[in-house]
C-alpha cells in the first residue's frame, strides 16, 4: 500500500470516528434532555400535589370555622331567649308591685291618721320608699337582662375570637376560656 492510501484509509477511518463520535454526543445530549423533562414534570406533578394538599387543608378549616361560627351564633341567640324570658317575668312583677302601691299608701295613710298626725309624715315617707322600691325593683330588672346580655355577647365574642385563632392555627393560643 502505499502512502497516498494509507493516507487516505486513515482520513476516513478519522471522519468515521468523528462521525461515531458525534452521533454518540448526540445521543447523550438526547439523554440529558429527557432526563431534564422528567426532573421538570415530576417538580410540576409534586407542586401540583402540594397545591391540592393545601387546598383540601383549607377547605377543611373553612369548613370548621363556618359551623363554629353558627354554633356560636345559635349559643348567644339561645342565651337572648332566656335572658328575655326573665327579664319579662322581674318586669311583670315590678309592675303588678307598682300597681298596688297606691292601694298600700292608702292603707298607710288610714293607719297613720288613726293614730295621730304625728304619723301622717311617716305614711308619705313609706309610700315614697314603696314607690322607690317598685320603681328600683324595675330598674334592677332592666339592668340584670342587660348585664346577663352583655355577658353572653362577651364570651360569644370570646368564642369567636377563639374560632378565629383555630382558623390561623393556633389552637393552643386561646383568648379565654370557660
């Protein structure tokens, strides 16, 4: 053989090798794409999983702090019911007290002219006291419906307060307790 073919064989021996060559890079950097798509669809599918986790996570506790926030609305609206009940009945008793006070100063003043007008004055001061006392006995009835209702809305407040924090997750950090 001679040198011209030597020559010749071994240039297309180095353009196979490079041709091998390259097509082998080829089929690396096709295996490197394929391995960085999977990497980014399995990132996508795990954020998606995630996203859906919270999600549901949220919808739970939305959920809770919805019938929470009934229950507690139902609790204070039970607890203006009874308050209005007896606040009706003290009322109704200071009122039948007050109607028969003219009846009682009545009966002072007939007691207080037999005896002497000496105690004239002190039938007006007994009728003045029985009038005060009825009147006192509505005002106190008045004043206990809004102190027990002012109560049930603080610790429906409270609650609600409590549900809210529930809501945040901190369920350990409660603004009242009962």
């Amino acid at each position: 053989m001679t040198w011209q073919i030597k020559a010749a064989l071994a240039a297309i021996i180095s353009a196979l090798a490079f041709s091998a060559g390259w097509v082998v890079k080829g089929w690396q950097a096709s295996k490197t794409i394929a391995e960085l798509r999977a990497e980014q669809s399995q990132g996508k599918a795990t954020r998606a999983e995630a996203a859906r986790t919270d999600e549901t996570n949220t919808a739970k506790l939305e959920g809770k702090h919805a019938q929470d926030t009934i229950y507690n609305a139902d609790r204070l609206a039970a607890f203006y019911t009874g308050i209005a009940d007896v606040q009706r009945r003290e009322l109704a008793r200071a009122e039948r007290l007050h109607r028969d006070t003219d009846s009682r100063a009545a009966t002072y003043r007939a007691q207080a002219q037999a005896d002497a007008a000496a105690r004239d004055d002190l039938a007006d001061k007994a009728a003045v006291l029985d009038r005060q006392l009825a009147e006192g006995l509505g005002v106190v009835a008045s004043l206990g419906g809004d102190l027990r209702r002012r109560d049930a809305e603080v610790a429906a407040l409270c609650d609600q307060v409590n549900i809210e924090r529930r809501l945040s997750g901190h369920d350990s950090d409660q603004a009242c307790s009962r």
